[in-house]
C-alpha cells in the first residue's frame, strides 16, 4: 500500500506539467508564421552575400583586365590578287596593284589564320584563276584541305578562265565555287562590263555547272544587282542552273575603289536606291536559295584580306588596312579590322558550308 502514495503524487506532477507546456505551446502558436518569415530571410541574406561579393569581385575584375575577347577569324576572304580580265563598272577591288605573295608566304599566312579559329577561307580576286593559270590558286585550295585540314574552301570566280583540267587536278579540294553572274542578257552583262568578244558569258555559266555537278562541287552564283539589271526577271534561269546559293548584293560605293579621285572605277551611275533592290528582292522570292545582301549587311561584316594578308576595314566607307598578319600576327591585326561579328551571324555569315556536310545529290 505504501508504494501507491509515491505513484499517485508523480501523476499528479505529471498531469501540473502537461497543463504548463499546453499553455505555452498556445502562446506560441500565432507567433509561427512570423518566427518562420524571419528565419527565411536570414538565410536568404545569408546566401547572396557570397554571390554579391563574388560578382562585385568579377566586376572589378573585368573593368581592371578588360573582357575583350580576341576576334576569331571563323570565316576569312583572302583577295590575294587586284588582277582581273573583266571591268566591271561597279567593282569594289580593283587593279590598284599586280602584287601575289609568293606561295609559301601565303600558306604561312593560312596556317596562321587556321591556328586563330578560322574554319572557312574564300579565295578572291581581281580574278583568282588568272595568277599563274590558276596553279597558285590549286594549290592554295589543296594545302588549306589537306594540310590544314579545313571545313570549307570556297572560290569566287567570273569563270571565264576556268579548264575543265583544274577540276581534274583541284576539284576534290573544293568545297563551293561561286561564279559571278549578274544578267541573263548577254547585252546587259557588256553594258556592266562583262563582256568578252565573241565569248558568252551565260553559257559558260552553264558549262560550269556541268563541271561542278561531275566533280562534285557545290555551285553557287554572286549577283550585283544594279541600275543596268535592277529591272530583269531571273526566276527562271537561276531555278534552272539551282545553286545551292544565290547570294544577290546591292551594289556598293567603296571611296578609293570604286569612287572618288584616286579610284579606278566611277560606280555611282550603277547604284540603285533601297526601295528598288527590296523590288528586285520580292519579284525573286520564290527562289528558295536566295541569300540577299543589302549595303548595311554587307557593310563590315566580312573579314577581309588584302593581297599583302592586311585585314581591310571599311568603317569609314573606304578600304583602311591594318599591318600583315605575316608581321604581326593575326590577333594584333585583326583589331583593326572593323569587322562586325554580330552582323556576320546576323546576314547568314555561318551557315553549312562544307560539301560533306550538304549531301548534295551530285
């Protein structure tokens, strides 16, 4: 009996602290909610503290070192000759010199070019198949694909020069040949300047899409539009020859080249205005390949070499070079070069370029 006494006081404790903790636990009930938002909000000061002193650091960082990053040369014209047997009225590289590097200089210039990023060279002029009979030209085209092991080599050409037989020799190296072909009409095309006695340009043009076809190059075809040709309805004929590209530029004044005192060629009697080139633009707009090319697109979003491997900026609506890559490198020279990254990407500048990778149906 005496050791019920001892359990009846424990409950009786028990029960005095339950109702004590009951009480309390209700006094805190409502003070929950703001409790737990405190909580949360200093752990939430807690974590952005790093990261703002963490972007605070990065900030001050970039504006001690700079964030320029060095231009990558993705996609480089290299004009490597001024020399061309046509006179096209509108031409913005003209005959200023006769000057070619010699070939080794040239390919060191390449490697260079490769070694910085660059994924595509185009090979220009003047009129590239005329040096040399085109054998500079070939092998320029073979040591960039199988030396340098490039994605896509690309020429522009007026055709006119070109022999079945560098295809045999070269044709394998080649990615794209564009041929230069702004009118259908014979006429219109000596009226440009063009023309080449008794030889027909738009059927060479034909033969040279054979030649593409057998040899398995891509075909694409460069037009200036203009005031002799602004008018002229090519549907038809460009659906016919199908080039995986029509690239259609308006024509351009560039001072030095193809304006102004010291230039050797008069090209305002060839401009045409924005409104007519947009006319020119949807009467050809059923044309699938289209790739059109107004002044502000073309304008500084192109890299650009000249014949000494100068990267030529056109800001200022003339040709300014910067020193050669051969000097001083291709990241010193190519900050001079007023090239517009964004606007390279924006008129289409990056697109599939290599004959691998179009599956053409040869």
């Amino acid at each position: 009996m005496w050791m019920l006494v001892p359990i009846a006081f424990a409950g009786k404790l028990l029960s005095a602290f339950r109702m004590q903790l009951s009480c309390l636990w209700s006094s805190l009930v409502p003070l929950l909610p703001s409790l737990r938002a405190a909580f949360q909000l200093a752990g939430t000061q807690r974590g952005r503290q790093p990261q703002g002193r963490k972007e605070a650091v990065e900030t001050r960082r970039e504006e001690e070192e700079g964030i320029d990053q060095p231009t990558t040369p993705l996609s480089v014209n290299y004009h490597f000759t001024r020399q061309c047997n046509y006179k096209c009225g509108f031409c913005f590289h003209t005959a200023k010199t006769s000057f070619v590097l010699p070939l080794e200089e040239a390919k060191r210039g390449l490697l260079l070019l490769k070694e910085a990023g660059m994924e595509k060279i185009n090979f220009s002029g003047g009129e590239p198949f005329l040096h040399d009979r085109g054998e500079y030209l070939g092998k320029l085209v073979k040591f960039c694909k199988e030396e340098l092991h490039l994605p896509s080599v690309s020429i522009v050409s007026n055709g006119s020069l070109i022999r079945e037989r560098w295809f045999k020799s070269y044709g394998e190296y080649l990615d794209i040949l564009a041929i230069s072909c702004d009118s259908f009409d014979e006429q219109v095309n000596v009226l440009i300047g063009r023309g080449q006695g008794k030889k027909n340009h738009v059927e060479n043009l034909q033969k040279l899409r054979r030649w593409c076809r057998d040899y398995r190059v891509a075909f694409k075809i460069n037009s200036v539009i203009n005031r002799f040709n602004v008018e002229e309805d090519m549907n038809e004929q460009i659906k016919a020859l199908n080039p995986v590209r029509w690239k259609v530029f308006q024509c351009l004044i560039i001072e030095g080249e193809n304006s102004g005192e010291d230039a050797l060629r008069e090209a305002e009697r060839f401009l045409i205005s924005d409104e007519e080139f947009e006319r020119f633009l949807d009467r050809h707009k059923e044309v699938s390949c289209l790739v059109p090319e107004s002044n502000q697109k073309m304008k500084d979003s192109y890299l650009i070499l000249d014949e000494y491997m100068r990267f030529l900026n056109c800001r200022n609506g003339r040709k300014d070079p910067s020193k050669s890559i051969l000097d001083v490198g291709v990241e010193e020279a190519i900050k001079f070069s007023g090239f517009d990254e964004k606007m390279f990407l924006k008129r289409g500048g990056k697109y599939v370029w290599s004959k691998a990778d179009l599956k053409l149906d040869w």
